[in-house]
C-alpha cells in the first residue's frame, strides 16, 4: 500500500499491453482494498453463515464493476 507495484502487478500491465497488441480494449482497477471493504460491508448488514467466502467474493467483484462503471461514466 506505499505506491509500489508488486509482481502481480507487473504481470497485469504485461497482460494488458498484449491484449491491447491484439485490439481489446483493457481498464486495469487496483483491487486491494476491495476485500476489506466486501467484508465491511457484509459485517454491517450482519450477513454470515458456510458461504461468508463466495458473498465476499461477490460483493469484491461488484465494488470493482462499479469501480470501472464510475469511471468510464466520467468519460461519457
């Protein structure tokens, strides 16, 4: 979280520059926190039970849809 890139990191940007090569249209979204915030969130509306993992997951994904939704609405 000190502003450096991991290797993760540097293998996305080395993806998306290949798929860019071959045409496709790539938005990379720094997904860190998104974890945190799922469990924040699923903590606060008192959700848990055998599929606390996948409800994470879920709720990671949606944060990160809206992350790139928000952000190209901006461009629009």
């Amino acid at each position: 979280m000190d502003g450096s890139e991991g290797p993760r990191a540097e293998k996305s940007r080395a993806l998306k520059e290949r798929l860019e090569e071959r045409g496709c249209e790539v938005t990379l979204v720094d997904e860190r926190r998104t974890t945190v915030e799922a469990h924040a969130i699923l903590t606060e509306t008192g959700r848990r039970g055998k599929q606390r993992k996948k409800r994470v997951d879920a709720v990671a994904a949606s944060l990160i849809l809206e992350t790139y939704l928000n952000a190209h609405r901006e461009e629009a």
